[in-house]
C-alpha cells in the first residue's frame, strides 16, 4: 500500500547546489512602555514592564534586556518623558552588553529650556549591526522618567 511520511524541518539557511547560502529571515520584535510611578533616579536602567508585543520572545520584561537572537541589522528605538516644570532632564542612551553604545545617547531635553506644557522628552533611532546573543537595553542618564510615553521597541531587520 501507500506509505505516506510527514516532517518538520526547521533550518536557518539553505544552500544550493552551486553553494550559495541563503538566510532565512526570522521574525523578532517587541515594543514595551514602563508602567511604573514617577521615577526620580539619574543613572539606571529602565525595566520596560508592559509588554505590547514580543514576538520571538527575545525581550525580558523583568530586566529590560532584549537578547539578539540572530547576527544581522536591528532597529530600536526608545523615548523617555520628565516633567520639564520640575527643572529635569529626560537623557536616555543605548546600551549593548552593558556598555554605552558609541554616539547613542539622545540628550534633547539638556538643550530645552522648559516648555508650556511641562513636559520634556527624549528620543533615540538606532540602527545596529549586532551578533547573535548580543544585549540590549536602555540606560536614563537624565534626572526623571514617567510612566506613559516611555518605552523601548525593536525588530531585526536582517
């Protein structure tokens, strides 16, 4: 009779029979916001507790840590408010293995003077060439985090 066998491969690259490789692109990204109070700390880390999306489960909601899962091109981005009435700076700068990452750091509210409204804020784009494993998180050098507009998103992008 008919015999008839089902599988599952899961692979990261493909060659062909000349020998060329191709990557198979995987999905990974996230957007997460910080939730908590007010916070009135200059030099930490900002653990980005509520999570909108994760999908590929790379980021950690309890540290704040997003973990490469592959080498290539990844995109991130990250905004923190203050209230700017209270004579704070909001300063936030990337951080790869717990180092800042060379020209990373956005320091626009260091150059506003108040606003109106109350509120300052800054925000870093950032495209990096990382290797898998590699880890990323958000350091606030400024004086004062809220919770709302603050957060941290990424993808890989190849």
């Amino acid at each position: 009779g008919d015999r008839t066998m089902t599988s599952i491969i899961k692979v990261d690259q493909i060659q062909n029979a000349a020998g060329t490789v191709t990557n198979i692109i995987a999905k990974s990204a996230f957007l997460a916001e910080y939730s908590g109070g007010r916070r009135n700390h200059t030099g930490e880390y900002v653990v980005f507790d509520r999570v909108n999306h994760n999908t590929g489960n790379n980021y950690n909601s309890s540290t704040g840590v997003y973990t490469c899962p592959y080498s290539g091109l990844y995109w991130f981005g990250s905004s923190a408010r203050g209230d700017n009435n209270a004579g704070v700076r909001s300063h936030i700068g990337i951080h790869v293995n717990d180092s800042a990452y060379p020209y990373s750091d956005s320091r626009l509210g260091d150059q506003l003077t108040p606003s109106s409204s109350g509120i300052d804020s800054a925000y870093g784009a950032y495209v990096l060439s990382l290797n898998a494993g590699n880890t990323v998180r958000i350091y606030h050098y400024g004086s004062q985090y809220d919770p709302g507009i603050t957060y941290f998103t990424g993808y890989f992008i190849g």
